[in-house]
C-alpha cells in the first residue's frame, strides 16, 4: 500500500494586543563629546553663562601640570594663567594655587570661585594655603581671595567643596489625649455597656535635626 502525505498550508494570522500604550522616554538633543581626559582625574567642571568650560585637576598624586583650567576646542589651558597655577613647594600659598577641588561659576554668570585645598597628596596644610579665590570672567583678573585661617584650616583638613552647607531645625511636638470612655468586649465584661475610663495624657517633646551636606 502506498503512503500519501498531504500538506495543509498554515495560515499566518496577526496577533493584535489592546492595551495602554508604554510609556516612551523622550529624546531631547543629541550626545556631544566636547573633552576627553586621559591623564590626571578632573573632580569639578563648571559652565559659564557664555558657555565658557572650567575644570580643575587636584594634586592627589597624579602628574598635574595646572590645577585649574579652562577647555578649548577640546583641550585644557591654564586658567587663569600659568603662573598662578605654577606651585614649587615655597611656604607662601597666598598667591598660588596649590591643589584645587572645586571650581564653580556663581549666579552672576561672570564669576569663577576656585576652592584651593592647600594640600598637596592629603598631605599637611601650610598657612594661607586654604582659600577660596575669586576670578572675574570678564577680565579673567583674581578679583577676591577668602584665606582660611589656622584655627579653621586644620593641618590635616581637607576641604571638599565651597558649596558646604549646615542646616539646623528646631522641632517641637505636643500630643493631648483627653479623658475617655472605652467600651469593653463583652467577654471581658458581662454586664452590657459596661467600660473601661482612660486617664488623659500629655506628652511634649522637643529636639534639633542638623544635617550636613556637601557637593562634590
């Protein structure tokens, strides 16, 4: 006897879904690579309202030529100039900058405040080593310098960021409960209606939440 085989086609339906459609994350702009750093690790980088870029390198232990510096067209200048930048390990700090962790374009949008930790590798901090120093970006003139003093600059402190903010909230609550009736299950007690008397309470409490905060 002979076998015949018989091929039915298959037909292909579309699967059609109701539903909410999903949620879609808008795509605002395009990706733009304006510096790559291959050598010492920048921690700040701040824009000007000009557009103008700021990024500082601080001296951890790395190969730092500059410590502040300002990008164009993809590459990093001394900012506001080489000599400021240029540090060979004299005592007088004041007018040098030493190792800085912080740069940061203020409200005004003309202005570049630099926070100089004065510390070379988290080492010991020398007199008017820690400073906060001001640049007018019209100009690109130091037009300001803030020199911590030695009872606020420890010689091992090690400054983070400018933007360092202490806030302390005062709270106080006050709780009241009254005198009140609290009817009893009636397994506990027989007699129907029969309740339990809650003696009013006061509670007052009072206290400080401090928080500290920093940015990087």
């Amino acid at each position: 006897m002979r076998s015949i085989a018989i091929l039915l086609p298959l037909l292909s339906l579309p699967i059609v879904c109701w539903g909410p459609e999903l949620a879609k994350e808008p795509v605002i702009g395009q990706l733009e690579v304006v510096a790559t750093f291959n050598g010492p690790m920048p921690t700040g980088v701040t824009v000007a309202n000009n557009g103008r870029i700021f990024v500082n390198f601080p001296k951890w232990g790395d190969n730092v030529e500059y410590t502040v510096a300002e990008l164009k067209d993809g590459k990093t200048l001394p900012y506001p100039n080489a000599e400021i930048n240029h540090y060979t390990g004299g005592d007088n700090q004041a007018d040098i900058l030493v190792s800085v962790q912080s740069v940061v374009v203020d409200p005004t949008g003309s202005r570049l405040w630099i926070l100089d930790t004065g510390s070379l590798a988290f080492g010991r901090v020398k007199p008017s080593g820690p400073k906060l120093v001001a640049v007018d970006l019209n100009t690109n003139r130091v037009t300001k310098k803030i020199i911590f003093p030695a009872d606020v600059a420890l010689p091992m402190t090690f400054a983070l960021s400018p933007k360092l903010n202490f806030y302390f909230t005062p709270w106080y609550e006050h709780s009241e409960i009254g005198e009140s009736n609290v009817v009893a299950n009636a397994t506990l007690a027989p007699a129907a209606g029969t309740g339990i008397k809650e003696p009013s309470s006061k509670t007052n409490q009072f206290g400080v939440e401090a928080l500290a905060g920093f940015l990087f």
